[in-house]
C-alpha cells in the first residue's frame, strides 16, 4: 500500500511540479535574454543619441548652401585622391518649397 502510495504521490503531485518547475527555468531565460537585449538595446539607443548630438553640434551644417559646398568639395578631393578625374560635378536643384511640404 505504502508503495501505492508513493507512485500516486510521484504521479498527481511531483511529476506536475517537476514539469511545472522546468517550465518556469525556461521561461525565466527566455525573458533574461529579452531583458538583455533590451538592456543593450538601450545602451546602443543612448550611444547613438549622443553621438548623433555630438555630430550635430560640430560636424553638420546648418546652412544648406554650406553644406552643399563642403559636399562638393569632399567629392572633388575623394575623386583626385582616387587618381579619377570628374567631368562635371553639379547638384540638381530641388524646386523650392511651398509650405510645409
């Protein structure tokens, strides 16, 4: 009887906990490896942001024909370092803008 006993108590009780426990190991790295991506995630996002603050106060211009200038100029000294030569180098104008669009 007692081993009666013991094979129900291994078959309603410990079995389900024992599944029920592995179940939750596995959902525990599941979501340990979505909080680490998310964490690294973050990190990269505030990585880019200071960067990108950092380019935009030092390295990008915020008048248009000044920019379009550097531009040129960087196209003609990478194409004479490159050994080529450019027959011709001349922005298309965009049609100017009516409002908001």
């Amino acid at each position: 009887m007692a081993v009666v006993a013991v094979l129900l108590f291994d078959w309603i009780v410990f079995e389900p906990m024992s599944q029920h426990v592995t179940d939750l190991d596995a959902q525990i790295k599941t979501a340990q490896g979505d909080l680490d991506n998310a964490t690294r995630l973050a990190n990269k996002k505030r990585s880019a942001e200071q960067s990108w603050a950092q380019m935009s106060r030092s390295q990008l211009l915020k008048d248009e024909s000044a920019a379009e200038s550097r531009i040129l100029n960087s196209t003609r000294e990478w194409a004479q370092d490159a050994g080529m030569t450019l027959s011709s180098l001349k922005p298309e104008r965009s049609p100017e803008k009516v409002g908001e669009f």
